[in-house]
C-alpha cells in the first residue's frame, strides 16, 4: 500500500491524500485500517465494475471498515474505464461531489457510487 500526497488537488481543498493499493488478495486490512485511522472523508476511486455488487474495491473498504468507532463517510466512484484517463480537474470534481455527498451521508441519506469520465 503506498500513500502518497496531492499537490494539485491538495491546494483547493482541505487535505488531500492518495492511498493506493498494490495488492488486491488478500486484502490488506489491518494496514489499510492504519493508514486510514484518522481519515473523515474516504474516496474510493475503481477502476472495474461489477455488476450487481457496483464496486469491488469500495466493497472491500466497507468491509475493512465496518466494524470503526469513528464516524467516517465513504463516497465511491468509478472511473478509467475502457482504457480513459482521468484529469487532475476529474479528480478535483470528485473531491468537491464527496464533500457534498458526506453532508448527504451525515444527514442520513444513502448516496450511490458515480461513474465518472464516461459517456452519458
């Protein structure tokens, strides 16, 4: 797992931190949770789609989760899919759309991942 920090999306927001996993079975949940400990707003970007389940990595991270005290939002997206590429102003969309959905979430709605970088 390699966390790393954003400059680019880091400077219009509050702070912004990427973690990437490099190992998807077994999932690494004990360092996952570590890394994510202090974490109020988790975005999960995927790169599959699973259909009937949405997304296998934000799947995974609900799971590795689920058992926090801490209050934490979790907001799914799903993007690069056939090959697309997405742009630092994707990612600053999706920080800015989390940070809606989380007010969302803390007032008891349930939201859905989003696709992102797709056509329509």
């Amino acid at each position: 797992m390699k966390k790393q920090k954003n400059s680019g999306i880091r400077g219009s927001f509050a702070v912004a931190e990427a973690v990437r996993l490099r190992l998807w079975r077994p999932f690494p949940f004990e360092e996952f949770r570590e890394v994510v400990k202090d974490v109020e707003l988790l975005v999960v970007l995927d790169r599959a789609i699973s259909f009937g389940m949405g997304s296998p990595v934000l799947s995974e991270v609900r799971s590795a989760l689920y058992k926090r005290r801490k209050k934490l939002s979790i907001v799914g997206f799903i993007g690069e899919l056939g090959g697309r590429d997405l742009s630092v102003n994707d990612f600053k969309y999706m920080v800015s759309r989390a940070l809606e959905k989380m007010k969302a979430i803390e007032q008891g709605e349930e939201i859905e991942t989003e696709m992102i970088g797709v056509r329509k």
